[in-house]
C-alpha cells in the first residue's frame, strides 16, 4: 500500500448523484451560478433519499478535496 493510496473501499450507493455533486462542486468552484441553479433545482424536484444525499455529498467532497490550481499573476512587468 502506497503512502498516498486513494483507494476507497466504501462505493458510492448511487453513482449517478455522486456525479452530479462533483458536477456541483466544479460549479462552485468555478462560480457557474446557472449551472449550480440547475443542479440546485434538479436535487430538489427529485425525491432524494439519505443514499442519494450521502452519494452527492461523497462526490462533491472527492472534488472539493483537490487543492485548486493556482492561477497567473497579473501584476507581473512584462
């Protein structure tokens, strides 16, 4: 086992919403607020169960927990 192993034995219950909360989690992060609307208003027409809420959770968290890339510096002198 490696020292930074990511394997995970604990899958998601629904594939489909972990997705949909990485699709979230990208959303925020990258400040879509049409897309996290969308998203928004699809999780709440759909009756989600506690499985569908833990698999959205799980994905948005995956996404969440790779640090951003940081961007370029504006100020340089060229």
């Amino acid at each position: 086992m490696g020292l930074f192993s990511r394997k995970n034995t604990n899958a998601p219950a629904n594939p489909e919403m972990t997705e949909l909360g990485r699709e979230y989690a990208i959303a925020k992060r990258h400040g879509d607020r049409k897309a996290v609307g969308r998203i928004t208003r699809q999780i709440g027409t759909s009756g989600m169960s506690q499985d569908d809420r833990d698999a959205f959770e799980q994905g948005r968290r995956a996404y969440d927990a790779i640090p951003p890339v940081p961007g370029f510096r504006r100020n340089r002198r060229r």
